[in-house]
C-alpha cells in the first residue's frame, strides 16, 4: 500500500538517512534528526511534500554531531537528542529554533554513553531512557536509566543490561508515561567493525568472511521493562518474539496506546508489523483510554 | 491509516501464506514470499501457523493446512519466552522496487537493483511496453541470503568481463560481484567490503576501475575492478574543497576524463566525521582528538547540487564545475549519467520527480537544457538513471515501473516504453530499510522515516 503522504525534497531538510523520528502530541509536531547535517528538524504535525520545517535546530551552539534519535517531553516542553557522535544526550527548549545551546547535556565516562541510538522521556516518574550499544572493551549495550534533569558527567540511576535481558544489540526505544513500560527494539543482528579508507577493517584476518547482518546473531525482539522497578541483568516483563511474529531484526518501535497496539519496523521484510497487546496499556484492553 | 492498512490487509486474502508443518529458515521464508509475489496479487500477508486470512476484530480464524503446499510456507513457532504471536496488521511489500539501473548495448541487457526485495534483475534491454498493464519477466534474478545483496542501490555492468556489480547502501557496507551467467540465490565471485553508506557505483572499463559515492564521508573513492575483500580504495577524493556533500549518484565518463557526482547538500564537516558504520561508534570525536575537540564545527545545508571533477582527482581538490542553485531545480539528485557522445548530463531528480537534462560543460546557477515533469512521464521518486542508444532509462521508486524515453523527450510526455515488476496498480510502500517508526495520535497515522 502506499504511504497517506510523503515528506521529501531539499526544503524538508530531512537527509534519506534518518534513525529516529518523535510525534508531539499536544502541540502537533514532528521532530527529527538528519545526522548527515548535524541538524534536527521540526514540522507541523500534518506536513506533507516538500514543504519546509517550522523549526531547525543546527549550529557550533548546538553541540549536535551526529543526531541519531529524538524524543520530546511534552509535560516540560522539552525536546531530547541522542547523538552518538559525541556520546551525548542534549535537551533543548521544545522551541529552540536555529543555533541554539542545549539546556543540558549528558556527556562522559561515567555516563556509560556509547553508540546512542534511543531516547525516550518519562515525565511522571522524572526518569530519562536511553538505549546505548557497543562491543568496545568494558562497554555497555542496555538501556541506561537516568533523572530527567541530570546532567554533565553523571552515572545512571539504574542500568538494564546482560543476558537474562536478550539484548545483544538494540535501537530506538518508547516509553509510555501512563505505566512506565519501556518499549524496546532489540534488533539483535551482527554488525561490522569500523571501515577506515586507508587501512579497511584492519586487524582482521584477511580470509575471514564478515557475517551479513541481513539475518545473523540472535532473533530480534520487541521487549518490555519497567522504568522505575527494572535494574540490572532482568528479563523483559513482555516480549514479542518468534516466527509467527513475523519480525526478524526490528530496528524500530512505539505503540497506539488508545487502540493497546505496538508497532514496529523490520529491516529485514523492509515492513511495518502492528501487534495487538492490549494487556500492557492502562484501561485499553476495557477500551476505557 | 489505520482503516487503509485493514482494508488493505482485506483486500489480499488470497495471499496470504500457511502450511503447517515445514520450518524453513527466515531467508527461504523472505526467498520465498518473495518469488511467490510473482504468481500473487496485492500486499502480502504473513500468517502463523494455523490461522489463514485477514484479522477480523483483531482476531485470526483458524483454518486447516492447506493441501498442496506448492507456494506456500510456514513460520514456525519459536520455542521463546512466549511473545509469538502474530501481527494484527502488516505492510510489506512483495514485488521488488528499482532502485539503480544500467544498460549493457554489447549485450543489450537492462539491469537493476531491487532494494525492497533485496535482488538484482537483468531484463532484455527492450524489455516493457508503452500498453502492458503485466509484469515483465526478467531474464534474471539473483537474490537470496547467499548473495550478500541487501540493501542495495548502485549497479554496473562489464560486458567485457561479464561481470554484474551493485553495492549495499546500508547494512552490508559491502559491493558483491556477479558473473552474468548467475542466477538465484549463489554467492558473489567476488567481495569487496566498502565504506559505510557507499551509494553509487562508476564502471570506468579503459581504466578497470569502480569508483563509489559514500554519504558520510562526503567522498568518492576508487578501487580497481578486482579489488576483493579488505583491498582499500587506490585513491579517494574527500576533503572541503571538493564541495561534496551527501553524494549519491556517480558516473566516470571516460570519454572526457570526468567524474560526475550528485550530492543532496547535506553537509558536516571533517571535524564532526568519525570513523563510522552503523554498527559501532568505535571513535567518537573525543577519542580521536582528546581536548582538542573543535565545539564551533557545524553542520550546513548546502543547495542539491552536481559536482564535476577531473578523472584523476585524488585528495582534497576542487571540483571543475558545480551545478546548483534555484535555476538548476536539482533537488534530492539521486541517479546521474553522462551522455558521452551529444555532451549532456541527465539527473534523476528525486526531490520533485522529475528527470533534468544538462549541457555537460553546465556550470553555476543554470536551467536545465530539458525537464522530462509531470503526471502524463510516469516519473516518480526516481533513484536510477541511465542513457543508451539514444534512449534515457529511469527507475522509479515510488512505483513499481521503470521508464524508457527518447534521448531529447521534454516536458509532461508519455514515456515510449514501461517495464513493470508488478502489475499495474500496484502500490508500493516506499520503505527504505526503515530504522525508527513514531505514532501520530491526532490523525491515527504511523510516521516511519526512511
């Protein structure tokens, strides 16, 4: 089937190189990163074409590097960043337009930030989630659990990460504010060393055939935790998982918590699943949302 | 949406796809449903074991195993922690969509990438027509997880090697190399592992070389035709000077010594590039210069643009000419040739649908000489453009079509030929190995980036 609209073309600002997207509920928006041009951008909520962004966040002000993934909290008017290339989440106005300095920044050792690639926000619980992953000696690939308003170089309150979670490697995560569940997607598919020009993946054996992270490692996995009980190496509370569920390597996922529904991409199908889960959403399954 | 994708769902019943019992790998299932498209009609449907047809009030009705099991397939059920259940809803779909495309006149074969079935297909060069409303066949099709095709985009074609090559954008990060006898799912002859988000790809035949557009490094790098495995590129241009920025299609014109890249204008400098897959931040900035990071690097938007450079560029040069500006209309340049013989650039503009046509030597804010626009072309989202014979070849992806028309057609025409990988009608999704996905409440619409 065909997309209802489309949002393309140089004035969008958008790169096709884009890993996170956020819809602002109560103010109608879309906000998204283009981490080819270290930029994130905001569009009304019912934008279609190639129409312009009402707002651009881009500038040496910024600190943006490489955007990965965005959330917004919209209790506190606040829009979240994960930026990988400098291992950072910064916060920024929800209004920030242009070049302008984030009101806070999490960044360094402590942080356990890597290869950032989620956020999410809780507002109601104070509590900011963020899915980070490596394989660097002594990295960390779980989620990371801090307050809403830390900042600079602080450890997280709680990490969720280690076998028992399933995760071996993960992507973009949600959050639903009303429970506190933490939606997960753990792609879970192998990936490849760094490629430098001069010497390209040097330090491996030279017969050695790389694993195509088309399908290898593990079965991916939609998981869910508890933003404030969960701590450490802990099993999901929910999973959605397995052959019948149709998904392979979900790299992405959020919910439709008015009809108790979880949606997610797959890379692997290059498709759109929806799954009916209407136990982990309050009042839904009564359809009393 | 949500409405649409139920009927959708609806509408396809007779695709979907059970048989208990069997257990195939998830690549033979993704072959297979794949393959099975051919013989189906509309959006697929995957269905657990057991169950057949759409969902009615989110429910599945149980059925029993179909008797002949010839297309069919199953998914089995993982012994997991009990999340198997089947989705409510899916959008997938399972004809392939062009991507790049190239033209063998020794030959006379027409090849291109499927980047939504993860495939190459090698067609007849005057393969469609200007009536057919049915699929054409091709001559060929390599796909399957043997192949190490993924999510792929830039082709080309060494008749004289008899040689297939295309090259995964994402994913991958590798070129796999085919010889043209190759069918179905068979390794690559050869391998070569590329530059994360490698995009086009530049046969160069009197000098044996490929040369690759990568987006994030803002760069072309060139290897020679048998450049295998780790092998690194033989020169790479890269660097402010060259004023590439988000490069995505790439063409070696031989004939005068060029090389011609298509950039969208995305553009971060050197100081914010890492080294970078998708996969690891193995470097972040602070890594590789400690505190001497400079926090006043930013990133531009720069005008769409196509850059020229000199065949033997190396390092950090300025191009010879630049296309760009309000009067070019580039915009989200994707596929870029070069017509060697009547000194002409064409341009799949995939900003606005539209296919542009340049004097070679064009430098500046300058029109196009002609613009192939409008509803009557068929053009639409196209990625892949190619000239031979007198003939300009467009592969779109915002359908399942790609389009043939005279080399000096202009304005809102008919194209003079249409190759389809679906029937006619049929609708595509548009993904691009979709990454992140956002629900908006307001109009019950689900917003997936690409």
């Amino acid at each position: 089937m065909a997309p209802a609209r489309v949002i393309q073309g140089q004035l969008t600002r958008l790169s096709r190189t884009t890993h996170g997207i956020a819809y602002d509920t109560t103010n109608d928006e879309i906000i998204a990163p283009n981490p080819l041009a270290a930029a994130v951008v905001i569009f009304r909520g019912g934008a279609t074409g190639e129409e312009p962004p009402v707002r651009t966040i881009q500038g040496a002000r910024t600190g943006l590097s490489r955007p990965e993934t965005v959330a917004v909290d919209e209790k506190n008017n606040e829009i979240i960043v994960g930026d990988p290339g400098d291992r950072r989440v910064l916060v920024y106005q929800r209004t920030a337009d242009g070049n302008a300095a984030p009101i806070r920044t999490i960044q360094g050792a402590r942080t356990k930030l890597l290869q950032v690639v989620g956020v999410a926000v809780d507002p109601v619980r104070d509590v900011l989630v963020v899915s980070t992953y490596s394989r660097l000696p002594g990295g960390l690939t779980g989620l990371l659990i801090f307050g809403r308003t830390d900042q600079g170089d602080v450890a997280p309150k709680r990490v969720i990460a280690g076998p028992k979670t399933g995760i071996t490697r993960l992507r973009q995560i949600a959050l639903d504010p009303e429970t506190g569940k933490i939606y997960v997607a753990a792609i879970n598919n192998e990936y490849l060393p760094p490629y430098s020009i001069d010497k390209p993946r040097a330090g491996l054996d030279p017969d050695v055939e790389l694993p195509s992270p088309w399908n290898t490692g593990s079965e991916g996995f939609i998981g869910v935790w508890d933003d404030v009980a969960d701590d450490g190496d802990v099993p999901p509370r929910s999973l959605i998982k397995g052959r019948s569920t149709g998904i392979v390597h979900p790299a992405g996922v959020t919910f439709n918590a008015k009809h108790g529904e979880v949606i997610a991409p797959d890379a692997v199908w290059n498709g759109l699943f929806t799954f009916l889960k209407p136990e982990l959403f309050k009042g839904t399954a009564a359809g009393t949302r | 949406m949500r409405h649409r994708t139920i009927t959708s769902c609806a509408l396809v019943a007779g695709v979907c796809l059970v048989v208990p019992g069997r257990r195939p790998s998830i690549e033979d299932m993704f072959v297979t449903t794949s393959l099975a498209a051919e013989e189906t009609e509309g959006t697929m449907c995957l269905m657990p074991d057991g169950v057949d047809g759409p969902p009615v009030d989110g429910h599945y009705r149980p059925v029993s195993p179909s008797p002949d099991g010839g297309q069919q397939i199953a998914i089995p059920k993982s012994s997991n922690e009990g999340g198997d259940l089947p989705p409510v809803r899916m959008v997938v779909d399972p004809y392939p969509s062009f991507n790049g495309i190239t033209v063998d006149t020794t030959n006379d074969l027409l090849m291109m990438s499927d980047t939504n079935r993860k495939s190459l297909l090698v067609y007849d060069r005057t393969a469609g027509s200007a009536t057919s409303k049915e699929a054409a066949v091709p001559r060929l099709q390599i796909m399957g997880p043997d192949t190490g095709v993924g999510f792929v985009a830039g082709v080309a074609m060494d008749p004289g090697h008899r040689e297939l090559f295309t090259v995964n954008n994402d994913v991958e990060d590798r070129l796999v190399v085919f010889d043209y006898d190759a069918r179905g799912n068979i390794k690559p002859k050869r391998l070569l592992y590329v530059p994360h988000q490698s995009w086009g790809i530049a046969f160069a035949p009197r000098r044996d070389v490929l040369a690759l557009s990568v987006q994030t490094p803002n760069m072309f790098v060139v290897f020679n035709r048998e450049a295998k495995k780790f092998d690194a590129p033989v020169r790479s241009v890269r660097g402010p000077k060259t004023q590439m920025a988000d490069p995505h299609g790439i063409y070696f014109d031989e004939t005068h010594n060029e090389v011609v890249v298509a950039n969208h204008g995305n553009f971060r400098p050197g100081e914010l590039i890492t080294a970078y897959t998708a996969y690891d931040a193995r470097e972040s900035r602070q890594e590789r210069g400690g505190d001497t990071v400079d926090e006043n690097a930013r990133g531009r938007f720069l005008p769409s643009s196509v850059t020229v450079f000199d065949g033997d560029a190396n390092g950090d040069v300025a191009p010879l000419r630049v296309i760009q500006g309000p009067l070019s209309q580039i915009d989200w340049p994707m596929g870029v040739a070069v017509d060697e013989v009547n000194n002409e650039i064409i341009v799949a503009n995939n900003g606005d649908n539209s296919i542009l046509v340049f004097p070679r030597k064009a430098s500046g804010d300058v029109p196009p000489r002609r613009v192939i626009r409008g509803p009557l072309t068929g053009v639409k989202g196209p990625m892949g453009v190619a000239i031979a014979k007198d003939e300009i070849y467009v592969a779109n992806f915002g359908d399942h079509t790609a389009l043939v028309f005279p080399r000096l057609a202009a304005g809102n025409v008919r194209p003079r030929r249409t190759i389809r990988n679906a029937p006619a009608g049929r609708e595509t999704s548009g993904f691009g190995n979709p990454y992140s996905v956002a629900y908006d409440t307001k109009r019950q619409e689900i917003l997936v980036p690409n």
